[in-house]
C-alpha cells in the first residue's frame, strides 16, 4: 500500500542535507504563514493574475523576505 512512500522520505532527507538552507527558508515561510505573522495574498506581485502563490526567495539569508508570485512567474524567475 505504502510502496513508494519509504523512497519520498529518503528523496526528502536527501534534499533536506543538500539544500539546508533553501529547506529552513521555505519552512519558516511556511510556519510565518501558519502562524500569521506573513500573509500570503491571492494576487500575483508580477503578473497581478490571481489564484494560488508561491513564496520566490531572492536572497535565502533573508528568509522571511519573499515576494508573491504565481506558478507561472515563478517559473519564469527560475528560468533567466
């Protein structure tokens, strides 16, 4: 029933090590959002479309300073 779920957690603890800093950023995004202390908006900051936001870190030393982008956006970001 579970047959796959053994190689997500090994998948997750793998980019967890790898990317430590990016996973603890996004983490305290997400706990600042759970606890209200950042609002998530439901308008794109670059497109203005609205729906569902991701957080996109410039700089993830600084890791409560995201900016709010839709999925599109985002990977535009990541594309230059």
């Amino acid at each position: 029933m579970n047959a796959g779920r053994g190689n997500r957690t090994a998948q997750s603890r793998r980019y967890k090590e790898k990317h430590r800093v990016e996973y603890y950023a996004h983490a305290k995004v997400y706990v600042a959002v759970k606890q209200g202390k950042l609002k998530k908006p439901t308008v794109c900051s670059m497109c203005g479309k609205s729906g569902l936001m991701m957080g996109h870190h410039n700089d993830y030393s600084k890791p409560l300073d995201v900016i709010w982008v839709c999925w599109e956006c985002h990977n535009n970001i990541h594309k230059v």
